[in-house]
C-alpha cells in the first residue's frame, strides 16, 4: 500500500463561486472525499499550504512547497500538488530544480473546471495523478494532466478553456495515464541521493522584443536586474538599432547576464544561423536552445543563487540537462 501526501494550494480545481468568479475555496481533504479511491491500496494525507489563484503565485510560494516536501520526504511513497493552471509550468519548474534527483514521485496537476462543478476534469486529472504516483516505476518532477505525464520543465500551457491545456514543449510526454493503466514512452535511471535547494535569486527580467522597443529603455532594465533574458525573433538575433545600446550597457557592467530566448514556442533558439544573431559575438551571453521560457527563467533564478555571481559557474549550471529540460550541455 502506498502512502502519499496531497498539498493544496489552491486554483481553479479547488474554487467555488464566491459571488464575484471563481475562488479557491475547497480544500485538500474535500478535493479527495470527490474521488473514489480504493482506500486497500492508497492512503492518502492532506496539507493545506495555501489556497490562492495561481495568478498570485510568488517566488516564496515556490519555496513553501519544496520545503514542505522536503519535511516530509522520508515519510512518504510520493506527492500530489494540486494547483491553477495560469502558472503551474512555472511552479513545475520551480520544484524541479529546487528538488533534483528524486526517486519519489512528485506530481503537479489541476483543472480547467472546478471539482465542484457537474462536469469537470478534476476528478480525472487528480485521479490520474494518484494512479501516476503509486506506480513504483515513477519518479522525479512531473505535470500530469488531461492523461498526459510531461516532465516538470517540459510543460506550457497553450490553452486557456479546453481539457487538453498543457502540452510538452520540443519533447515527448513520458507516458500517459489511461483507465488507471500507465503507458510509458522514457524511463530514466537514478544515481545517487535526492538533492534540496533553498534559494532562489528572482533579479531576473523579461524583455519581450517588439518593432517599436525604444533603446532608451534598456539603461534602466540592465541598471535594475542582474539578468536579462531577451525574448527574441524566429532562432533569436538583436535588431540593428539597439545593438549599440545593448554593448554600451554590457561593456559597463561585466556582471550583468544576457541571455537570448525566442519568442516562437516550439524548436527553441539557434543564434549562430543568421548575423543578426552573431551581432553580440564580442559579447559573453547565453542561450536557452530548446528550453522552454518558463524553464529558461526559473532555471536562471536557481543557477543564479547557486553560483553567488560567477558568471563561468552560471553558465555551466544553466547548460546542465536537469529533469529533461535541454538537448544542449556544455
């Protein structure tokens, strides 16, 4: 029989109408009194960490969770977070590289309806989820939704109302749940002990490039945040007239991070194809390749935090595969 800890945070699987929307309000012992569980097979303990809207998650709420985990890691087979679904790729991110290399299970699911509603597909994302979970064959961070299990730093989500939200991004799933029966496509081999990260450094900046972004604006970014990820064109290149901008900031400050993603979800950056993408060749920047953005981001905080400022360090620790999330490793 296994043994798993179910931790609610809130979102859409859990709300009700409060009268103005949709709101957390269920928590995690009512979401489990809505399955039918064969209680001879599975007992399940609940933890309330919080009961928000995901819009509302934070980098301290990522650190909650993995905490919680941590303090009861020895306790149980596995764990089920349920979550919304707005931010849940990023919280998947979070976990994975704040618990790497874990033999456990630990499953991020949610809804598109709550469980509360007639028709819904929380009672079958968080049953599969259980099912997922008490397999002996699981393990690590992964997102299981709609049948789908795709890896904690695979998942995007692409669609804001239907049941098939949540796709694995420039990867396979690694398996699927059907009629409580796992089909597996990747099974990955574990060496060594569970690894638990405490710190996160959230200086990180999102600039979204578009046709009419001033240069002016990039003095106050690079001023502000350590590291810039600039989300850029097709396979990532900076236009022609801010390349001075961006080597007048990065000539004065040798401690800032630039970092080239792309703004085209699938197949991921390549900046060494055209010479728009070599502009900053002089320059000591990074990539994302095929990671997704929400990895790309929750990456840099744990590398950052990690390395305490050297950039080589930096560097490695970003371009080490962790839980699926890069083809590409230094």
């Amino acid at each position: 029989m296994k043994n798993i800890l179910m931790i609610s945070t809130g979102g859409t699987i859990a709300s009700i109408n409060k009268g103005k929307g949709l709101a957390p309000g269920l928590n995690s012992r009512e979401l489990v009194e809505y399955l039918n569980l064969d209680k001879n097979k599975v007992i399940i303990d609940t933890l309330d960490l919080m009961s928000i809207d995901s819009t509302d998650i934070q980098v301290e709420d990522w650190l909650k969770i993995s905490t919680a985990i941590r303090n009861n890691y020895n306790d149980y087979d596995g764990f089920v977070i349920t979550h919304g679904t707005d931010t849940l790729a990023y919280t998947a991110c979070a976990i994975s590289y704040l618990i790497q290399n874990s033999k456990k299970p630990i499953v991020l699911t949610g809804a598109q309806k709550s469980i509360f509603s007639d028709i819904t597909d929380a009672k079958l994302n968080l049953t599969d989820s259980i099912t997922y979970v008490c397999d002996d064959r699981s393990s690590d961070v992964n997102i299981v939704f709609n049948g789908k299990v795709i890896a904690g730093t695979r998942g995007r989500k692409e669609k804001t109302k239907s049941y098939d939200a949540f796709t694995s991004l420039n990867y396979p799933v690694l398996a699927t749940v059907h009629d409580d029966k796992i089909i597996r496509y990747l099974h990955k081999d574990f060496e060594g002990e569970v690894k638990f990260y405490d710190k996160l450094d959230d200086s990180i900046f999102l600039l979204k490039l578009i046709p009419t972004i001033e240069p002016e604006l990039l003095s106050y970014i690079f001023k502000k945040y350590k590291t810039v990820i600039v989300e850029s064109y097709g396979v990532g290149g900076i236009p022609s007239y801010l390349v001075d901008a961006f080597k007048v900031e990065l000539e004065e400050d040798r401690k800032l991070n630039i970092v080239i993603t792309t703004q085209v979800p699938m197949e991921g950056s390549d900046i060494s194809v055209y010479e728009v993408g070599r502009r900053l060749d002089d320059l000591n920047i990074m990539e994302s390749f095929d990671m997704t953005l929400e990895s790309t981001v929750v990456k840099l905080m744990w590398a950052m935090a990690e390395s305490g400022g050297d950039f080589e360090k930096l560097k490695k620790l970003f371009y080490t595969q962790i839980n699926y999330d890069t083809l590409y490793e230094l």
